[in-house]
C-alpha cells in the first residue's frame, strides 16, 4: 500500500519533470541563439520580449491558476523599475542588491493593493487594479524630483556578474535567458506544489474551497504577491536594461498588453507565457507590420482566442495535435473541451 | 473675480464634465446588471462617437445633425458588437471582459490607422458667453447639461414608468426568474447594449464640443465612468447619476483650486475609498446576474 503510493508519487514527479521539459529544451535552443551572430535589433527585441516574459510567469500564477485578473501587472513592474532606479540614485545600490530589494518592493505593493481590492471581490477586483495602476501613473507623473514627473528618472549603473560587465547586449540577453528560466521553473514549482494545488482549488470552485478549510482570501493576496515578486524582478532588469524609465510605461493599457499576451499564449500552460511574449514580440516584424496594425492584430488576436480557444494558442495547439495524433486520447481532449466549454 | 463666483463656474465646469461620465455610466451599469460583463471598451464607443462628430462637422454638416449621427453609429456599432461577439460570452461574463479588452486595442488602432493619433476638436457649436453678475457662463456647457438632464431624465421616465422598464428593472433584478415570466431576456440584452452605446455616442458627441479629444480619451473616461458606476453601486442606475454629480462636483472644485494635475486621481482614489467601506456602492447594487457557477 505505502509503496504503491510512492510509486505514485515518483510517477507524479516524473509526470510533472516532463510538462517542463519542452520549456527547458526551447529555453536552450533561444539561448543558443547568438552564436548565429544576431543582430543588435534582434537582441533588444528578444530581451524586452524575455522581461516580458518573466512578468507574464507572475500573471500566469495569478490568472492561470488562482483565476484573478489583474489589469494592474504593469504597475508592479514599474514599481520594481522605480525601486531599482531611485536606490541606485540615492544609496548607490547596484543590480544585483536591487533585485531582493525591488522585489520585495513590489510585493508590498501587491500586498497594498490587493488586501483591499480581494477585499471587495468578484467583478470589482480587475476594475480596481486598474485603478491602482492608474493612481501610480498619476501619482509618479506628480512626483516632483523625486520620480523624475513625466520624463522619469535614468539609471546608468553597469551590471557586472563575477566581474564581468554585463552591459553587453549578447550578455544581456543570455543573463535575460537565465532570468527567464529560472521564472518558468519557479512558476513550474509553483504549479506542481500542493499551493499550486490549492490555488487551482480556489478557481475552480471557491466556496467548496472555502468549505475544505482554504483560506481563500489569504491564498488569492498570495498568489498576488508571488505575482509581485516576479513582476518586480522584471521591472529591474527592464530599468537597467532601457537605462531610461518614465510613468507612460507602466500605466494601465501596457497592463492590458501584458493581460493580452499571457492569454494569446494561454495563461495555463508553462509553455503559454514564453509563446505569448514571443509571438507579441515578434509578430510584427514577422508580418512587417507598423506598430498600429501590429496593434489591432493582437486585438483581433485576442478575441479570436477567447471566442474559439479557450486555452490559448499553445492549448489549442496541444489539443489539436493530441487529436490528430492518437485516438484514445483524442476523446479524452474532447471531453476536456467539453468539460472545458461547461465552465 | 470674487471667490463666490470663481465657485460657481467650477460648479457649472465640473456639471459639463459630469454630464459626459453619467452618459458612458448609465450604459456601463444597466449592461453589468443585466448582463454581468464588464465592458471597458464602452469609453472607446464614446470615442468613435466624438469622432463620429468631428467627422460630420469637418465635412460640413451642422453640429445637431452630427450628434444625430454619432448616436445612430455608436448605436449601430453597439448593436454589431453584441450580435457578433458579447453575445456568446453571457455563460462566462469573464470572457466578454476579455473581450472589451481586445476591442479596446482594436478600436483606438483602427481610428490611429485612418485618422491619425493627434488631438481632434471642432469650433464650438454655442460661443456665446453669458455674463450674470460677474459669473461668466460658456453657453455650450449649458447646453452640454441640459442635454444630458433631458436624456436622462427621458431615460428614467422609460426605466420606471414604462412596461418595458419594468421588464427591464425585472430583468436586472432576477434574469432567470423574469425569462420564465415570459420577458424576452434575450432581446432586452441587445437593447440595453444599443441604448449604452447609443448614449455613449451622445457623450462623445457632447465631449468633443467641450474639449479637443484624441483616439485615447476613452480610456480615461471609461475609468471613470466605472467609477461613477462602482460609487453609485453597478447595476444602479440612480445611483450613477448621483456619483456622477459628486464626482463632476469633485473635479471641478480640484482643477479651480490650484490641483488640477491630480484631477484624474480623484475618482480613482475616491472610488477605491468607497469600495473599501461600501463595497456595494453608496447606494447600493446589484453584483451582477446570479449565474449557474
């Protein structure tokens, strides 16, 4: 008895170390990336799209898993941005202090924002990190000097890793890549841990939740803070990065483009955020589009995917290949759709 | 000018602005209650509506007929909309905020696309000023306010005196109970998405005769209609038009007493506050229809 349930554990390890092998496999192959000799606009736009990416982990714990909304993600990382650039200017703190730091500093503010708006619940929860995200945007742009108002602030310190200057664009982008996976194994942790567990609970149905003893309201502050953390973390290595960070960028419409892209690559699946930044990232110098048509492509995008893949592109993807593939597994996709559609 | 009539004209400023977030708040909250789907995109229908008239009036039509016009586009647009896409998000209230999202970003691009970004304006429709002991009176936002009181006060005659009014307020209320007592739900959703983007179309129109607009004003506006309809408690339409006085009151005063630039925090800050302490709104609302979850 006890050794068939470890058998059953081992098997679930296992069952759960191969949904993150295809994750680690592309991670190397893009890491890989430079030595075909890239070019500079090439790398810049594989680290924003990485920094993106890092944030899009933290949403997928928050929606993908707990099934909340944020409209306000944007405003997390700008906080990490800021905290990274106000402590570089006043106390000379470098990059890799900033990051526990920054954070930490978001966390807070996850923690701030969301007691009250889990709070209020439901419906009101994404109408008022919206609002939070808008009240930072207000509140940096009438900062005085202390923020930098409009124009932001500049932060021109070297990142340097056992001495070795970072600054660097191929390095950049392969220190971005280690970041990035690193957020794609922590959300995996995350994911496959009874919290991961116990935040799919609370989606799938809250008052049973509530009713088996979760603290439903403690988990979903949680899970909002484990977002901030990640968000945080990106928004320094996105200051340091930019060297150059203003209120505009972190406001509520680049939140809706960060909502945007975690559900284009489906906000479930480990695969989804690296496949939603990327393709955001990319699309339009793939399709040569200007960045307004690029922006009603991922508009269209996004309603296409809602209206017919519930799961995101990758979901789809997966489903249909597991369809094509095999029959047995075949009906038991269908079912999952059905079960999915119910919903 | 004397302090007594420096607060008068805030008051008069703050009504005209007031009047414009009332309009998108109306539709903002009877299509939450009856439907439950938070649509952001609603501040981009009062856009295209202020575009809509910046169009009509730049091809030569006079400014009445131009307002004519927007309402019937937005209304159209309304209408499209939920044929095409809200209305196969009702199960999941969730998606059709989704949805709004994606529309958002559409929306704006396409007006970007064919009309670039900058600001639109159009020469004011009233220019006289009238001067009433020392108060200077701009007869537009006049104009702007008793429109707005005439078409809500219109809006609430239809709400609570007629037999589809009632239907209406049955349907907000208990939309499974009053599809069994035979009210077409169903067609009430449609008409509800057409008369909010119908009056959404009405702002914009009135918007742009106060202030120049560009394809990202509704964002703002949207926020704030929100706001009002948060305040007043969504799904509650007296309470809309209550919040949107407090909050137009609000505005006003900021921007005549010297903190105009945090103007757009007001609403925010003073709707989390009220969510906070109320979270139901000031007057109470509906949480949106109860769904077979």
């Amino acid at each position: 008895m006890k050794e068939g349930l470890r058998q059953d554990r081992a098997g679930s390890v296992f069952k759960a170390l191969r949904s993150l092998l295809p994750v680690l496999v592309i991670l190397a192959l893009i890491a890989a990336v430079p030595l075909f000799s890239p070019s500079n606009r090439f790398l810049s736009l594989a680290i924003s799209a990485g920094i993106n990416v890092i944030a899009l982990y933290g949403l997928s714990v928050l929606f993908g898993q707990t099934g909340i909304l944020s409209m306000g993600h944007a405003a997390l990382v700008g906080v990490g941005a800021y905290a990274a650039a106000i402590l570089a200017r006043d106390f000379g703190v470098g990059f890799w202090a900033a990051l526990p730091a920054a954070a930490l500093a978001s966390a807070v503010f996850a923690m701030i924002v969301g007691i009250p708006s889990l709070r209020v619940g439901g419906h009101h929860f994404v109408i008022m990190t919206f609002a939070f995200g808008q009240l930072l945007a207000i509140v940096l742009t009438n900062g005085g000097d202390y923020t930098g108002a409009a124009t932001g602030l500049d932060l021109a310190g070297p990142v340097t890793l056992f001495g070795a200057d970072m600054s660097d664009l191929t390095r950049y982008y392969l220190m971005v890549v280690a970041f990035v996976t690193s957020a794609a194994v922590a959300s995996w942790a995350i994911i496959n841990s009874s919290y991961g567990r116990t935040l799919r609970a609370i989606r799938e149905n809250e008052k049973l939740a509530a009713s088996l003893g979760i603290n439903v309201g403690r988990h979903k502050i949680g899970a909002f803070v484990v977002s901030g953390i990640f968000a945080g973390i990106s928004g320094v290595l996105l200051a340091y990065f930019l060297g150059h960070i203003s209120p505009s960028q972190f406001s509520s419409f680049p939140s809706i483009y960060l909502a945007l892209m975690v559900m284009i690559g489906g906000a479930r699946l480990i695969e989804g955020p690296l496949a939603g930044g990327i393709l955001v990232a990319f699309l339009p110098e793939v399709l040569n589009l200007d960045p307004v048509q690029s922006r009603i492509v991922y508009g269209v995008c996004l309603i296409a995917v809602i209206m017919l893949l519930p799961d995101g592109l990758i979901g789809g993807i997966v489903r249909a290949l597991r369809a094509a593939f095999s029959g047995k597994p075949k009906q038991e996709t269908q079912q999952r759709g059905a079960a999915e559609a119910q919903r | 000018m004397r302090a007594v009539d420096i607060f008068i004209q805030q008051i008069l400023n703050g009504l005209s602005i007031a009047s414009v977030i009332t309009l998108i708040a109306i539709g903002v909250t009877l299509i939450f209650g009856l439907t439950g789907i938070i649509n952001f995109a609603h501040g981009e229908f009062l856009m295209i509506g202020g575009i809509v008239t910046w169009l009509a009036v730049s091809a030569g039509l006079g400014f009445p007929l131009a307002v004519v016009l927007a309402i019937l586009a937005v209304g159209l647009m309304g209408y499209i909309l939920e044929r095409g896409l809200f209305r196969f998000t009702l199960e999941r209230p969730t998606n059709g905020f989704i949805v709004s999202l994606g529309l958002i970003v559409v929306l704006q691009h396409v007006v970007v696309l064919f009309w670039n970004p900058n600001q639109k304006s159009i020469p004011r429709p009233l220019t006289t000023v009238w001067e009433v002991g020392g108060v200077r009176i701009a007869s537009v936002r006049v104009m702007v306010i008793a429109i707005t009181i005439a078409v809500v006060a219109l809006s609430f005659r239809m709400i609570t005196a007629s037999r589809y009014g009632r239907a209406l307020r049955a349907s907000v209320e208990d939309r499974d109970t009053a599809a069994l007592m035979g009210i077409p739900v169903r067609r009430y959703i449609t008409g509800v998405f057409v008369l909010g983007s119908a009056l959404a179309g009405l702002g914009g129109a009135l918007l742009i005769a106060l202030f120049p607009i560009t394809p990202f004003t509704g964002g703002t506006m949207v926020m704030k209609g929100f706001a009002v309809a948060l305040i007043g408690g969504l799904g509650n339409i007296y309470g809309a038009v209550a919040a949107g006085l407090i909050l137009g009151i609000v505005e006003g005063f900021s921007a005549g007493y010297g903190f105009s630039q945090w103007t757009d925090a007001y609403s925010f800050a003073l709707m989390i506050l009220v969510l906070i302490v109320r979270p139901h709104g000031l007057f109470g609302g509906t949480s949106g229809p109860r769904m077979a979850s």
